[in-house]
C-alpha cells in the first residue's frame, strides 16, 4: 500500500471562502432583479462568465439586458460580490500545516473575474497575499481560465493531468453535491463539507479515514 500523503483539491466558496449566495440576490433584488443564480443551478449568463466567455464588461451588459437593470457598473460589481464574505485565518492555517506535512495542494472553483479579484484584493490587505488565494496553495485551477467548470468531468480530468495526481491518491473537499458526485465518479475520494461542518472540524478526520470515504456525522 502506498504511503504517500494523499493530494489535497479544494473547493473555494464555502469550503476556505464564507458564502451566502442570498445575499447577491437580496442586493440585485434592490435594482428589481430576480436572478437565477443559486449553489445548485444557474443561468446561461452565469455559466458564461465562470467559463471565461464573458468579459465583466458583457456580463454588465446581459445583467442590464436580461433584467432591465439601470444600475452603475459599480453597483452591479457590489451586488454581485455581496455574496462573498470571510477567509478565516484558521482555515488557511490547516492548509499551510498541511502543506508543511508534505500534502501537495490545489484549488478547483468555479468562479469569475469579478469575484477573483474581489477577493484577492481581501487577501492582500488582510493577510499580505501578493498573489491572492494562489499564495496558499501549489496551484489554482479556475474555471474562468480553464474554460470548463464543475460539474463537468474536463476541469477534474484537466486538475489532475496538471497536477500528475491519481484520482485515487486524492482528497476532493466541496459543499456541492452535484460536484461531488462528478469527483466520486472519476475516482477521487471526497469530503461533502456540509453546513455547518467546517474545513477544520471534518478535514483532520477525513485524512485519518483516507483511502475509505469520510463520512461526517450529522450535526446536532
């Protein structure tokens, strides 16, 4: 049996990035939109921009098309990002632990130029990150880059042949179903990280289980 340190792949929102995707909807609702954008689905338009499809500029563009918006480039920027909240520092400290123990580590997301730089600029003032979320991992696998996003198969098949890493020698971390179905699938061994579990509450346990699948129990 192997004894290497299995490889760590990282969800961002909601497994090291706080997330509440009804705040993005509150704040649209605000300019009289109600936009099809949820953890579990989304629209066209959505797909678009986390496949790298749509410049921020377009994106503008089809938010004001599609929902008669008239708000200011900033405003729509602001609404969009209002979804995203902390990093907390505990959560990067497990994964610069985990790194010193030897895990190599990567980050697979779905998301968007908008959101990227919004928090990246978070990280360099809260936590001097030159390169944003990327200074705490070996590598970032974004779907706006790659062209591909979760659920489909080719961001995974795409993370793993970057990396040289075996599906089977690596730990996919995701609060997502529907992606960690794809992981299971190709494979990978995975953590649901469901609420209100966090990375540091299941994470240490799963590795303990690993190569059998971590189940975490249900919260109380």
């Amino acid at each position: 049996m192997s004894t290497k340190l299995p490889n760590l792949l990282f969800d961002f929102g909601g497994v090291i990035i706080n997330i509440d995707y009804a705040l993005t909807r509150e704040a649209m609702r605000r300019y009289g939109a109600s936009i099809e954008f949820t953890q579990a689905a989304q629209a066209e338009l959505f797909d678009l921009m986390e496949t790298g499809r749509l410049t921020p500029e377009e994106f503008r563009k089809g938010l004001r098309e599609h929902y008669q918006l008239t708000a200011t480039d900033a405003e729509l920027d602001a609404a969009w990002n209002a979804m995203l909240l902390d990093v907390p520092a505990e959560r990067l400290a497990l994964i610069a632990e985990l790194r010193a123990q030897g895990h190599q580590t990567a980050l697979l997301s779905n998301t968007n130029q908008i959101h990227i730089e919004e928090i990246n600029r978070r990280l360099r003032e809260q936590y001097s990150f030159e390169h944003g979320i990327a200074d705490a991992l070996d590598r970032v696998f974004y779907s706006q880059e790659v062209g591909w996003r979760k659920p489909g198969e080719e961001i995974f098949r795409h993370a793993l042949e970057q990396m040289n890493w075996k599906a089977e020698e690596t730990l996919f971390i995701e609060d997502s179903p529907q992606h960690i179905e794809t992981a299971r699938r190709l494979g990978l061994r995975t953590l649901f990280l469901t609420p209100p579990l966090t990375l540091q509450d299941a994470l240490p346990a799963a590795l303990r289980a690993f190569p059998r699948e971590y189940s975490a129990p249900t919260p109380a």
